[in-house]
C-alpha cells in the first residue's frame, strides 16, 4: 500500500516540476497555478480512499503500473510547449476560483471509484490530443432532463410505453413517430416515474445521437457520466464499443436503462453494435424512423381532440377561456394542427397575446394557400429535418411531396400511385418499386400505408385493395415544400379552389406556360366549374379532385399533349357527372384513367375514341348499361386497353357485353361488386386474357364455362365469392393457369372436374383447409403443384370506402 502513496507522491512532484516551468511564461501562469491547486487538493483525498478500501496486493500493482505509465507520459510530454498549452486547456479551462473548488470536489467523488469494493481506478484526467483539442474541454452529462412543467395526454401512452419495457424479454424497445409528437418528452417523463427510478436508480443513461454520431464521443461522455477511466485511451469506434461493456458492467449488477435518443435513419448501425449480452441491460431508442429490425415497438399516436385542445389553450394563455377570442377560431386553429405537441405549442405561442383580429387574419391567411409555417420561424426547420434523403433514395422524398395532390388524411389509393410513379419515375407498372418507395415513408413515419394481408402469390402482384394516408401536417410540409420555387418554374403544381376564387396567377396570367409535371387541382363543393385557360404543355399527370355533381373538365386538358395519366376523384357524397369528356379525344400519350364515384353511361354517349389508352380503372362508379348504349364500339374506341379494373361498383349486376370486344385486354379485375351475379359467355373472345380476377363479388354463383377458350391465362382469382359451388367443367384447357386463388369460396365443395388433371402448369392453389382436401387426390399428378392454405382474414376496410 505504501508503494502505492510513494508512486502518487512522486507523479505530482513531476508534474509540480512542470508547472515550475509554466511560472516563466506568463501566458500559462495563471492556468499552471490553477492545476497545482487542483492537484494538491486532489492526492490527500485519493490517498484516504485508497487507504479506506485496503486493497490487495495484486490490485494495486495494476494501480502502480498505470501511475508509473502516468509519470513517464507527463515527462516525455512536458518539454512540448504546446503539449502543455494543449493540456492546461483541457484541465483548466477558463473557470472562476468557486468553479474549480466544486471541480476538484468532482474530481475526486469522479476519479476514485470502487468496483464491487475490491478495485479502483485512479484518473488523474491527464490526456494527450494532438489531432482533436477540443474534443474533452468539458465533462458531459448524460443525465435524462427534466420534462416541461406543463404536459398533457402522455399518461397513457408513458403507462403502455413502461409496460412494454417493463417485460422480461424486452431487451431493445424502439419508441416512433413523426417529429414533433413528444417523443423525448415522453421518454423524460418515463424517467421520473417512481417505479422506473426505483429499478434503474442511477443506471438510467441517456444519450442524444442525432444524426452522425460520433460513437468514441458518446462512449468516453458515458465514462465521464460515471466518474469511469477507461481501461485504455479510446482511438476509434471500434475501441469505444469494445470499452463499453466494460463500464455497463461496472455499474451492475443492478438493472440499466441506456437511452438512445433521436436516431436518425442510417445511424441503426449503432443500434446493432449495441447489442451486449449484459443482463439487466435494457435500451430504449427513439426515433422518427421505425426501424423494422426492432422486435418490440410503441407508435406514439397524436393527441386526441381534447388534449390539443388544452395544451393549445396553455400555450396561448388561454387557460382562463377567454372570450375574446371566437371559439370557432380557437378549434379551427387547433384541428389544423393535428394534434402535434410541437405544432400546438409553437402556433399557440406565436398567438399568445394577439388581438382577435390577428387571430383570424391568421386562419384567412392559411385558407388562401399560406402554411402554419410561415407563421413560426422554429417549427419549420425542425420538420424538415425529416426530409433529409441521401442521393440514391432522392426518388422517395419525391414521392412524399406527391402525395400532396389528394386532400389532407384522404385514404389514397396505393393503384393511383402507381399508375403515377410508373409514368413520372418510370418505375415498373406491378407497383412493386412503388410499394416498396411507399414502405419506406411509412418506416420514416411520412406516411401510412396499409395492406391487407397477402398471400405469397399477391405479394409481387396485386396491391388494388391497399391505401395510404398522410396526416395533416405532413401534408402542409409536402405543400410547402413544393412551393419554393415560382409557380412556372415549379416541377409538380398543387391548388386549392375555394367557390370562384381562382389563383391571382391563373387570372393574371399572359399566356405564359407552366412546367410542371404533376398538377393537381382540388375544389370544393361551391365550385362553379368556371375555368380559366393556362397553357400545361409539360404535364404528365393530371390529379382532379372535386365535390359537386356535375364537374366540367377544364378546357386545357385538351391542349396538354404529354398527359399520360388522368386521375378524377369526386369526394363529394353522390355519384357525378363529367362534362367535356370527348376533350380527351386528341391527346397522344395519355395511358391511364382512374374515375372515382363518376356515373359512367353518361360518359359512353359521349365516348370518343382513346387510341392510346392503356388502362382503366372504375372505382365507386356507376356504371348502369355503360359500354352497351355507346356510339362506337368498344374495340374501336380503345383498341389499345390492356387492363380493366372495376372496383365496389355496386350496380354492376352483368359485366356488359361490349367489354368482350376489347379483345388486347391482358387483365381484367372486378372486384367489390357484391351484385355482380352473371359472366358473359362473351368472355371467352378475350383470347389475351392472362389475368382474370373476380374477388368478393359475393353474388357470383359460377363461372362461365366459355373461359376454356382463355389459352394466355396464368391467374385465375376468385377468392372470397362466397356463391361459387363449383369450378368450370373444362377449366383443365387453361393450359398456361399457374396460379388459382379461391380462398373463401366456402360453397365450392363439388368434387373438381375431372380435367383439372390437365392443369399441367398449375403451380399454387390458394384455399382454406377444407377446399384443400379437394386436390389431395390429384397432388401426386401435378408435380408442380403447391397447396397454400390461408389464414382468415377479417378485412373491414370495405366499411371506410
């Protein structure tokens, strides 16, 4: 033990030898008296502890070695002056005489820990940095703050959140959602929590990664946190994540809660260097990114409406109610922010005091196109932050701004962007990159998409019944986004009409062309359907959603040469009609249609032909005696269709005849159409048929024996029509059939025909347990055949159309 003192002793004499020095240069003279005192106070109090913990013999050589290493680097270094320059900077930095008192208080509690009493480290806080400073000037503590003073609707989520936790085989709990919900406030509050505190005790570590981290800086802060040398000097990442073990054990063995707060997408690799087999080690991660590794996940949701409510009236002291303020301003304001803690609280503020007049210039002036974030310099920045994309994935951020073209929180059809993608991206026409850009919004917590649940063969092939909304702040950001650059010069152009009033622009325009490749306008049911003409020479994609009864194209449309998809959605709630359709006419390139709740046989009076028409999709429409009562025949007005799609339209008892006549048509789904009962024989003329899907039209009691003359089919898809009680007599001659979906045919319990033995291509047959049975008899024939049984699966989502 006396060896250990004697070593002590002579390390300061070295170092005071050093300062001797120091006291002839009058630029570190005052810093070098500064250590000398720090250090006199510091070896009395080292001392004491080491003699209080009476240590063995074979723990203090270790101790002596690591001095005697201390003295030899203090001599080498010592006759550098800007060593010791360096050195005082980091020791001493500027500080008054009560600050470096407390430090060297510190200093002593920090330097001289025990491990499980029978070790200790001794760190006399002498480094040497040659190519980084400034990188320890200052101890950082991670300790958790304290939440704000004034929270409102987190106890339930902190209850599920601690809950979650909580449980025995939760190791690492990602906590997500959009900036600004009050993710790291709820982390605060967790901590405060009396039986979160009372497990973790001091074990609670808390770390703000952000972007890029810097992994050797967040390590050597948590050995600093907990008064810990490391074992030696941390040069690299790799060295910090091999060190931290070491620490995380030291503390033990009681329960650590290590807190990764605010990780971006692309710093998960942290995440995975984390994983340590330490027990009673648990991480909680918050990130706006939901990082699909993780096993245990909590969505923090926005505030619901009475919450925003009370924490909007907080922050705009409006606790008292006031009167003078219109309430129907005070809930206008507060549904525009969407229950976002952030959004409500810096809104409010920016309102606080204000006249009434000021508050509701402030909701004109959002109804005329103005952002809320024009109206808070903080707000902004701090959302975009999630906008962020590397150079490969720029497409995605692209595809985030699109989704500005619907109404806020509208439920977007996944088929209408991939109609879009496939044209202004050229991405594949399956959707596949699409859901796949789609997925990737929805794990940066940009969007939701939703999904039914698919079987293996749907996975790669149909996505007609899936849907993606976006909240509306999102929205806004994706609007304010898009708006940077002048109306002309702008790459996708959004408007919103309210009644007759148009865009100054659109009414001072001279003839001057817009370039935007995206253009969408959305009106509302006190439009009068008058339009003014711009030129859109460059638009490709055209987004028209409206609210009245009767909705006239605008007259542009007809001059818009490179228009290759048209999207008109009518949100209003009755079936409408569309004026100036045979505007259409006279336009090359366009490929895709999509009407939405449109009455359809008013349109075939006025049919003209589409000869570049590639696919059309029907949803929600009517379409009564439609493609029977037309001017010209089906064939000759889209004699380049390739794919039907008629989806929840409801009158739709009889697929019309005049359809068989597209005979190019490769895909034709009807799906959703509960009246739909008969199949034409005529279906037997659509030779290039290759995909046939008929899905939950629960009315439909068989199949039209003429589909035997369908030689290209490679998937037939009849899941979930409930009245089919047998298949085709001759379905055998479906010689290229590879894929049969029949799931939830529950009266299909025939016998299969006899010449199913012919389906010699036929590779997956989906079906429930019971209609399995049904090939059992016949799976040693078809080699190739595999039996996949679905699960059941309850879908309401029909109930939201």
């Amino acid at each position: 033990m006396i060896r250990v003192e004697e070593t002590l002793v002579e390390v300061c004499a070295v170092l005071h030898d050093t300062l001797k020095k120091v006291e002839n240069q009058a630029l570190l003279k005052r810093l070098g008296s500064r250590l000398g005192s720090r250090l006199d106070r510091l070896l009395p109090s080292v001392i004491d502890d080491i003699k209080r913990y009476n240590l063995p013999k074979k723990n203090t050589k270790c101790s002596i070695e690591d001095v005697k290493k201390g003295e030899n680097l203090v001599r080498k270094c010592s006759k550098s002056r800007r060593w010791m320059m360096c050195c005082f900077k980091v020791c001493c930095p500027t500080e008054s005489d009560e600050d470096i008192a407390r430090s060297c208080e510190d200093d002593t509690e920090a330097n001289s820990t025990r491990n499980h009493g029978t070790e200790i480290s001794i760190n006399l806080n002498i480094v040497q940095e040659q190519e980084d400073s400034n990188l320890d000037k200052k101890r950082v503590f991670c300790a958790v703050r304290r939440p704000p003073d004034f929270t409102v609707g987190f106890d339930m989520p902190m209850m599920e959140l601690k809950t979650l936790l909580l449980k025995e085989e939760v190791h690492q709990l990602l906590l997500t959602a959009p900036a600004g919900c009050g993710k790291t406030t709820l982390v605060q509050m967790l901590c405060q929590d009396k039986q979160i505190k009372g497990m973790f005790t001091n074990n609670i570590l808390f770390v703000n990664v952000s972007k890029a981290p810097n992994v050797k800086v967040i390590v050597r802060n948590l050995f600093s946190y907990k008064g810990i040398r490391p074992k030696y000097q941390i040069q690299s990442d790799d060295d910090a994540i091999y060190q931290l073990p070491q620490m995380l054990n030291h503390i033990g063995p009681n329960p650590i809660l290590l807190i990764l707060d605010d990780v971006w997408l692309g710093s998960e690799f942290l995440l995975e260097k984390l994983k340590f087999n330490i027990p009673n080690l648990k991480i909680l991660v918050t990130s706006r990114t939901a990082f699909p590794r993780f096993k245990h996940t909590y969505n923090l949701k926005q505030l619901n409406d009475v919450d925003a409510m009370t924490l909007f009236c907080h922050s705009a002291f409006l606790q008292d109610k006031s009167s003078y303020i219109p309430e129907e301003d005070i809930k206008k304001i507060v549904r525009g922010c969407g229950g976002f803690p952030l959004v409500l609280k810096m809104i409010g503020g920016s309102l606080c005091g204000q006249h009434a007049v000021v508050w509701h210039s402030r909701l004109l002036k959002w109804s005329d196109g103005h952002f809320f974030f024009n109206s808070d310099t903080e707000l902004l920045p701090h959302l975009q932050k999630s906008l962020e994309f590397p150079d490969d994935k720029i497409i995605i951020k692209e595809c985030f701004l699109d989704l500005g073209s619907f109404y806020a929180e509208q439920r977007i059809s996944a088929a209408i962007l991939i109609d879009m993608w496939a044209e202004l991206y050229e991405l594949d026409e399956d959707g596949i990159h699409a859901i796949a850009n789609l997925q990737e919004l929805t794990i940066r917590n940009l969007a939701n998409l939703e999904m039914t649940r698919k079987t293996a063969s749907e996975v790669k092939s149909y996505y007609n019944e899936d849907f993606v909304t976006q909240h509306n702040i999102l929205r806004e950001l994706a609007l304010h986004q898009s708006s940077q650059e002048p109306i002309g010069q702008r790459k996708r152009l959004i408007m919103n009409i309210s009644g007759t009033n148009l865009p100054k622009w659109w009414m001072e325009q001279k003839q001057q062309p817009i370039n935007a490749r995206l253009l969408s306008i959305s009106t509302d049911e006190s439009f009068l359907g008058s339009w003014c003409n711009i030129q859109a020479p460059k638009v490709e994609v055209l987004v028209l959603n409206f609210q009245t009864k009767n909705y006239p194209l605008p007259e542009f449309v007809e001059k818009a040469n490179e228009l290759k998809v048209l999207i008109v959605s009518n949100c209003g709630f009755f079936h409408a009609e569309i004026k100036n359709f045979q505007l259409l006419w006279s336009l090359p390139n366009l490929k895709r249609i999509r009407l939405e709740k449109i009455s359809i046989s008013c349109l075939c009076k006025t049919l003209v032909p589409l000869k570049s028409l590639r696919k059309l999709s029907l949803f929600m429409c009517n379409i009564g005696t439609a493609f029977e009562n037309c001017t010209i025949q089906g064939s000759y007005a889209l004699p380049n269709l390739k794919e039907i799609n008629i989806d929840y339209c409801n009158d739709l008892v009889e697929l019309p005849v005049g359809l068989c006549d597209i005979i190019h048509l490769k895909k034709l789904c009807i799906t959703n159409c509960h009246k739909l009962s008969i199949l034409p024989k005529g279906i037997g003329k659509l030779v290039n048929l290759e995909v046939l899907r008929i899905r939950s039209c629960t009315n439909l009691s068989e199949l039209s024996e003429s589909i035997r003359s369908l030689h290209k089919l490679s998937i037939l898809d009849i899941s979930d029509c409930l009245s089919i009680s047998k298949l085709p007599k001759y379905i055998g001659e479906l010689c290229n059939l590879k894929v049969l979906n029949m799931k939830g045919c529950l009266r299909l319990c025939n016998p299969l025909p006899e010449s199913t033995i012919y389906l010699k291509q036929l590779m997956i047959v989906v079906c429930d347990e019971e209609r399995a049975k049904l090939w059992e008899p016949i799976k040693d024939v078809l080699i190739k055949l595999k039996i996949e049984v679905a699960k059941k699966d309850i879908n309401l989502n029909w109930l939201l159309k």
